[in-house]
C-alpha cells in the first residue's frame, strides 16, 4: 500500500467514511474532522510511517506541516521520509 492509500485509509477512519468517499483533493473540513479528529489522525499518521509530524494543534499556522488536504498531507509525510533516508 502506498503513502497515499494509507493516508487516505486513516483520514476515512478518523471521519467514517469508506475510503472512495476521501479523495486528495478534500480537506479536512470538509470531511468533518474536528480539531480532536485532526490530532488522532497526526498521531495515527506517526504511527503508521514511524515519522514525527511537526504539528502543534495550538498553533497550527506555526507548523511546519501543511494539512490544508490530503494531498497536502500526503506531500508532507514523502518530505519527512526523504528527511529520514
């Protein structure tokens, strides 16, 4: 499974929805994760790629990760892999 696939996977998870229903494209607004959906999903998303996301929900403008959509995200956690080697 790709970075994509399973990010799409946790985001549907943390929303309930099936995984068709989120597309790269959608944000997660508009998928109805709350601020608390928002920092499970981050926590879900270390996990899953065994990264460290620079996010801090209090300051979210602060951050140096972009979760403006899916894609955003998805393009976020390839950057801190390749960081990682």
């Amino acid at each position: 499974m790709d970075i994509t696939d399973r990010v799409i996977e946790i985001i549907a998870e943390q929303a309930v929805l099936e995984p068709q229903d989120v597309t790269p494209d959608s944000t997660l607004e508009s998928l109805g994760i709350d601020s608390m959906g928002l920092v499970e999903s981050i926590f879900a998303i270390e996990e899953a790629f065994d990264i460290s996301v620079p996010f801090n929900a209090n300051t979210p403008e602060e951050s140096d990760f972009d979760i403006s959509s899916v894609a955003s995200i998805v393009a976020g956690i390839k950057r801190l892999k390749a960081e990682q080697g």
